[in-house]
C-alpha cells in the first residue's frame, strides 16, 4: 500500500508538471501524440522452465514552437514491468528538449539523443547542451552531457564493478534516490562529418571523453577518439568501416583499448528489397598494456545473447527482405568469439576456449496501418558450435512487440 501510495504521488506529480507546462504552450499551435508499447518475452535455457517477461509503456509526447525559430518538445510516461514474480512502475521523462534552429544550424538543451559514429561507444538518452553548425567542409557537431538524472536502465552504464551493483539492485519507491538513477557521469564530443567526400567517401570522426563524478574510490576516466568511413558503390553494396582507440584512467592505472567494425552492405539484384550484409566487430581485451574494451554506455549485441561488448568479438551474416508493403523479414547469424579468457562475464559461464558458440534470430514486421506495427522475433544460441563451454545446453528466446501510436 506505501509503494502504491509512493507510486500515486509521483504519478500526481508529474501530471501538475505537465500541466504547467501545457498551460502557457496552449496560447501557440501545437502537436501531440500518444505512443502505446507492449512487449512479452519467454526465454529459458534447454528445456528448463522459462522466464516470462512482460513490459508496457504509456508515451504521451508534445510539441510546440517556441518564439520564431525555437521548437519545444516533451515525452514523458510510466512504464509497467512483469518479471521474477513481480510487478515495477517506472515514470521516466524521455526526451524533453528545446531547439533553437539558425541559418547554418541548430542549438539543443535538455534530455536528448547522442549517438557516435560507431553507435556502441556512447548512444542514448543525455542530459546538457549541443551544437550543429553546417559549413561547406562538412557539419561540425559539439555537446555536453551528464548522465547522472537518467533512469538506470534506460542509460545502461555499466563501466565499472560498482555500476554493475547498482544496475542489477532492484528498483525501490523506498530508496528512490539510490535505486532509480544510473551512475553520474559527465560526457563531452566533438565532432565532424562529411556526407559526400570526393562525391564518394562518407567520412565520421569524433572525440569523446567521460569523467566519473560517482565520487566513489574506485573511479574511471576514459576518453576515444572514434572515426567511420562509408564508400557506397552505385546501388549495388556499401563498404563500410570504424575504429576507436581509447585511454582509460583508473586508481593507479593508465591503459589503452581498441575496438574496431568491418561490414559490407550489398543490395540484391532481386524483385524483393532485399539487402546482404556482412559485418564483424573486434574489441581488444586484457593484454599487458592493452586493456578491454569499455564503452560509455552498453549496447547489446545480439537477439538472445544481448552480451556487452567488453573483452568480445562478433562475426554477423545478416539478411533483410521487405516480402510485402506492409510485411518485412530478417533473419541474423552471429558468432561470438572471446578477447580473452577472463574478461567476459556473461553466460555461458565456463572458459575452456576463445568460441563461445553461434546464434540464430529470426524476426518479422507487420505494419498494416503506418500508426500500427507488429513485431515477432525468436532464436537460439547454440553454444556446442563453440569450445568455450561445448556441453551447455541452448538458450532461446521468443519475443512479441506490439506498438500504435495516435497523434
């Protein structure tokens, strides 16, 4: 009854919120949707009993201008979570930020989206400022950002032992303060990009630096330097690559860590759209001076494995067909190969080799209606295809999303 009461008030809350928000915005034009989610998952190992998951959020979203050349935008909502036995509510602000838009570019404040040139070193949800300016040398870009008023979950930081406590502690109306927000972290970019080099070369390079503000013993710095190049052949494939190196600082230590991406795009000569792509990434792990790979913020590699890319290497064979207007398909094999053998701390838990084994992921779309999306997905990761740990038994998993949003 305390946690519903607890729930009820900020719920309350966060409507008078948007209540005084709404109201001076009412004397302007302005734009509102209204985003519903709903997702069920079932995954297990073997024929072991499964885990049920099921998760709902509500995303009420407006928008408005703002003076001449401003723009104002708000999503908020509560989401609903079913696992181990038990039901969470998590009210979240999305993305509320305001955009002041000039001739040769843009100025944002508030909560919103970054991602890097390689889209696993920093990507997600960030609170501060940034800047967008188009010249005829390319766009150049800078931000600033603090991570520490995030939901947790939604951040996904994940850096050090200390993270990981706090990730996987469970969410508490109680303890609200140490319970809901991700570790505290200050990022700052730059960045610039070419669409066009030569008329061909697509070019992506930024700095990226985070420092920890945890206040805690055991902090760490880190900062990479991040470049992506894309060289388009007519319409036939896209070749593509990245690296970063990076350096980290921590209590006593000074090290150095790589990661780097290889793909190749090729757009099949058939009736369907239908696309091949090729891809591998490659993350260092812990050699001598070389340390593993650590990213600001944890992008999860494949359907059922969902590993963090630290101290890991993928190698993907990914297939995409739009079958019908309103009817697309995919399907995605990923091998997941070790840096080494002890950085990694995901399952399967034993090391005997550098192969952890193959997964297989299915998914479909159907969107009858552009407001309207279905989304099947399911597969397996088959570790006897590895020697790491060749006597597990699979893991699987099934998942459901559905999605309509009103506007």
């Amino acid at each position: 009854m305390e946690r519903m009461g607890s729930f009820k008030m900020i719920n309350a809350k966060l409507f008078c919120l948007l209540l005084l928000i709404l109201l001076p915005l009412s004397l302007f034009a302005f734009d509102w949707g209204l985003l519903v989610d709903q997702n069920f998952q079932a995954e297990g190992i073997g024929d072991s009993e499964p885990d049920l998951i099921y998760s709902a959020a509500v995303l009420p979203w407006f928008s408005t201008p703002v003076m001449k050349n401003g723009d104002l935008y708000l999503s908020a909502g509560v989401s609903a979570k079913y696992e181990n036995d038990k039901w969470y509510f998590i009210p979240e602000i999305f993305q509320a930020d305001f955009t002041y838009y000039f001739a040769s570019g843009e100025i944002r404040l508030g909560r919103m989206h970054y991602s890097d040139p390689l889209g696993f070193v920093a990507s997600g949800l960030f609170d501060g400022l940034s800047a967008i300016f188009d010249t005829s040398f390319g766009t150049f870009n800078a931000g600033a950002w603090y991570t520490g008023l995030l939901y947790k979950e939604t951040a996904n930081i994940t850096m050090t032992t200390d993270d990981l406590v706090s990730y996987y502690t469970e969410f508490s109306y109680d303890d609200f303060a140490d319970t809901y927000f991700a570790s505290r972290r200050v990022l700052a970019a730059v960045g610039w990009e070419h669409p066009g080099l030569g008329e061909l070369l697509r070019l992506n390079l930024s700095l990226l630096g985070q420092i920890d503000v945890n206040g805690r013993d055991h902090w760490y710095h880190s900062q990479y330097i991040i470049a992506r190049a894309g060289l388009p052949v007519q319409n036939l494939f896209v070749f593509d690559m990245g690296g970063t190196a990076g350096v980290s600082q921590a209590p006593d230590e000074f090290k150095l860590s790589l990661a780097g991406e290889l793909g190749l795009s090729i757009f099949l000569p058939t009736p369907l759209q239908d696309r091949l792509r090729i891809g591998g990434i490659f993350t260092s792990g812990k050699y001598d001076a070389i340390d593993p790979f650590t990213p600001v913020t944890t992008v999860s590699q494949g359907g059922v494995m969902k590993a963090k890319l630290s101290g890991l290497s993928t190698i993907s064979l990914d297939y995409t067909a739009r079958l019908h207007r309103t009817f697309s398909a995919g399907l995605t094999s990923t091998y997941f190969v070790l840096s080494d053998l002890g950085t990694y701390a995901g399952w399967p838990g034993r090391r005997d080799g550098y192969f952890l084994g193959n997964e297989f992921y299915c998914r479909l779309i159907w969107s009858p209606v552009s407001d309207v999306q279905f989304n099947l997905g399911g597969g397996v990761f088959i570790p006897a295809l590895g020697n790491a740990d060749p006597d597990e038994k699979p893991k699987w998993k099934l998942e459901l999303s559905a999605q309509l949003a009103i506007f």
